[in-house]
C-alpha cells in the first residue's frame, strides 16, 4: 500500500471527529451521505482523499464549513451551526431540543 498523504490523515480524522460529534455511526454517516461504509472507513483513516463533492455533502450533512475539515479552523459560539441542525429536526425532535435547550439556558442563568 502506498504511503498516506499528510493532508488526507488531517482531513480524514477532523471528518470523523465531526460525524462523532454528531452522533452519526460510520453506517448511518454512509447511508445519509449516499456512500459505502469502507469508502467512510477509508476515508476518515486518510487511505483515500476526499472529492469536492463529499466535502461539501458532509459540511451540509454535519452543519459544518468547509474551512472545519480543511484548517481545523472552529468558529467560536457558532450560533448558525447549531440553528441549520435544530432547523433539520422533525416538529417532534424539535420540541425535545427546544425543551432542553430552554432547561439547560435556565440552569445556566441561576448561577
């Protein structure tokens, strides 16, 4: 096998950072991204490189910029981030993320 690039490994591990982020198992990840489960294992390793059009389905998939998997570079507080994937939510989920959120902010503000 040939040796990995740097810049594959890089990407590749900040994809799988992101996907567990997002509670996504490499199956599930597969399927939403229309993909095999080994062409996601390889790729999050750095085996094989990641094409334009993967990146830019997973920043959508994942809520997440395209500057996130190529720089590691994370916006502070990234309201917008957190709005697209609330916004993805089915009325149900979205009730139960509403509720939590709302807890979690009340719990914050007593202190």
């Amino acid at each position: 096998m040939a040796n990995k690039k740097e810049i594959n490994i890089e990407i590749g591990a900040r994809v799988k950072y992101q996907r567990e982020r997002a509670g996504f198992t490499q199956e599930k990840f597969a399927e939403l991204l229309e993909m095999e489960t080994n062409s996601i294992s390889a790729l999050e390793r750095g085996v094989v490189g990641i094409s334009l059009t993967t990146m830019k389905k997973i920043c959508i998939l994942l809520s997440i910029s395209a500057d996130e998997l190529l720089f590691d570079i994370t916006p502070d507080n990234n309201v917008e981030a957190i709005a697209s994937r609330l916004r993805k939510l089915s009325p149900n989920q979205f009730e139960v993320a509403n509720d939590i959120i709302s807890k979690l902010l009340e719990a914050f503000s007593t202190k």
